[in-house]
C-alpha cells in the first residue's frame, strides 16, 4: 500500500516553512485514508489555531464540486445537450455559435471588459455579463479558463429548472451525497478566513471572489464553502460510485476524457482540467480555488489528494504557493507510478 510519504512531508512543510498559514489535507485509496489538519486559520488581526471541521472557501472548486453535477444530471434527463447554443437558454446573449460543451471545456473564447465592474450590483453585473461579453476567434482553438462560462452554466440551470444553481446543488448533490455541512452562508467564527479586502475588510464568512460576492446563490463559478470532510465524501463518492449513482457511465467517461473539439487533443474533460495518469496512461482528473484549494482524483484505484488551504490570508498574491503546489501534484503522481 502507498503511504505517500513524500507527499505528505511537502503538504505538511507548505505549513511549516509559511508558505500558507494552516492547511487541512486528504490523501485517501480504497480502503486507505490519511487526514490532518496543521498550522493557523488566521494570522491577522490576531493568530487563531486552525481547527478540525473548519469551512473552507473553496473559490473554483464550486465549479466541479456544485455546477457540473447538476449540468450532467440535466444532460443525462435530456433536458439539456452539449451541442445547445448558449443563447436558447440565455437570449440576451446574442452569439448562436457558443455551446454548451464549449462552457463546460473553457473553449469558448468568452470574453470583454466590464467598466467598473466590482462597483456594479448583481442586476448589473448579470445584464453586462450577458451583453457586454463576446466570443472570437479562437473559440474551439485555444483553452483560455474563465469564470464567466461556469455562471452561465449556473444560469443555464436555474432557467432550465427555476431554482438559483446553488439551491439546486444542494437538492440534487449535497443532499443526496449527505454532505451536510457545505454552505454558501456559513457562520463566520466556523470559517477560514481569507484575504484581508480594502473594501471590505477580513472576509470571514464571506465569499472571497467578487463576483461570487455580488451574485450569491445565482453564481455557478465561486460561493460556496466547505469542512475536508464534505470533500472527502465528495471525492470517495465521484471515483467509487458515480457520485452515489448520480452520474452515469456514460457521463463518467466525459469527466475523464477530452471533451473539446479542437483538432489536437486538449486537456479537458467536462468542467475538469486533465492530468496523465502515470499508471494506467489514462487520466486523472484535477480542479483548484483561487484560495488555494485543491482535488486530484483518480477513478482507476479510487484514490485522490484533498488540499485544503487560506493561501491569500492575510494578502491575495502567494506564487510561492503555487510553486509548491506544483511540486505536491508532481510528486503525488511520481509516487502514485511507484506503487
């Protein structure tokens, strides 16, 4: 059995050489599991001791973990079709040739500039971001990630089935998955904080993203936040059962494969980016939060790596972070091949 060791001294020196305050971690193969939780929730105004069971803003992780199991529930009812054009759904959005699948892959060249747009409120914002938004020449030729396909798809969702995407999360995933302390409204003493905001101050308890701060429960990209055991069941359920059940054979096979329709293969399955698998030469599956969160998930041996970080506490810019972020997913793969 693989323990992972080196892994687990890189996640835990993360902590201890400072480069994130405190961190709560999963590593976990069938029957196998390792969790801990190190170092500080909070560094400023005052130091605080990070403890099991804190809620973590999970930034972009809301993207695979809340919006792509209710988009694939809505493709397997046949309620919705990779091929659909954006605008049937969302008809302020005048260009006919984006799809569904090229939201879902970052495919569709989707974007513009929106003057002033963390003064707007969500009225606002939601009609610039449906009208002021374009898409050009390099939709199906380029990979360019943007936060403004998963809120389409959010709201996509809620047009589709008249409820705000994170109350249909919580109905067709969380509940069913009975991962019961996932929020979008957490209490503040139970959370991580974040980034220390000149607007807004320490954010505890509120969504670090701005867009996910303005559009609340309508926002498919960032909002929502969660203790490492939810990600936990989460993981165990989408590798192990299909998410319970939820998720067909079918749409598994779009998780793990390239989902783009580029002439060369690119790295993207539905919503999640593509990482070789050194033992199989098939793929894993890999998303991270702008927070510093993060989850490699591998179908083939139901095994995968939880990380769970504040790295823009007390300040936003952290590329030591993401260094050494990518140092762990490397060795992480490294040893997985050995075992």
């Amino acid at each position: 059995m693989q323990t992972y060791q080196t892994t687990q001294a890189q996640l835990r020196a993360m902590v201890d050489d400072g480069v994130v305050p405190g961190m709560s971690y999963c590593l976990f193969e069938r029957d196998w599991q390792v969790e801990a939780v190190r170092g500080l929730a909070q560094i400023e105004p005052t130091p605080e001791r990070l403890r099991p069971g804190m809620l973590y803003d999970l930034a972009s992780l809301t993207k695979v973990v809340a919006t792509v199991p209710v988009i694939a529930i809505l493709l397997q009812s046949g309620r919705l079709s990779l091929d659909d054009p954006v605008s049937r759904y969302l008809p302020e959005f005048s260009n006919d040739q984006v799809k569904i699948y090229h939201l879902l892959t970052h495919s569709s060249a989707i974007g513009g500039y929106i003057k002033n747009r963390d003064d707007l409120d969500a009225k606002q914002l939601t009609t610039a971001l449906l009208t002021n938004q374009t898409s050009g020449v390099n939709r199906d030729r380029l990979i360019r990630y943007a936060d403004v396909n998963f809120i389409y798809l959010g709201w996509i969702a809620e047009r589709i089935l008249g409820q705000p995407i994170h109350v249909l999360a919580r109905e067709l995933v969380f509940a069913p998955l009975q991962m019961t302390q996932i929020t979008d409204q957490p209490v503040a003493t139970q959370t991580v904080p974040t980034s220390i905001d000149q607007r807004r101050g320490l954010l505890r308890g509120q969504v670090h993203d701005p867009k996910g701060a303005v559009l609340g429960s309508h926002c498919g990209s960032a909002g929502f936040f969660a203790p490492l055991t939810d990600l936990i069941t989460f993981s165990r359920a989408l590798v192990g059962t299909n998410l319970a059940g939820l998720l067909t054979e079918q749409t598994m096979a779009q998780l793990f494969s390239d989902q783009t329709r580029m002439v060369s293969p690119h790295l993207r399955g539905l919503g999640w980016k593509l990482v070789p698998n050194p033992a199989t030469h098939r793929f894993l599956i890999s998303h991270t939060g702008y927070t510093g969160t993060l989850l490699v998930l591998d179908r083939d041996h139901d095994r995968g790596l939880i990380m769970l970080t504040n790295r823009v506490h007390p300040r936003g810019q952290n590329n030591r972070y993401l260094d050494r972020r990518d140092q762990i997913i490397a060795t992480y793969l490294r040893e997985m091949g050995e075992n």
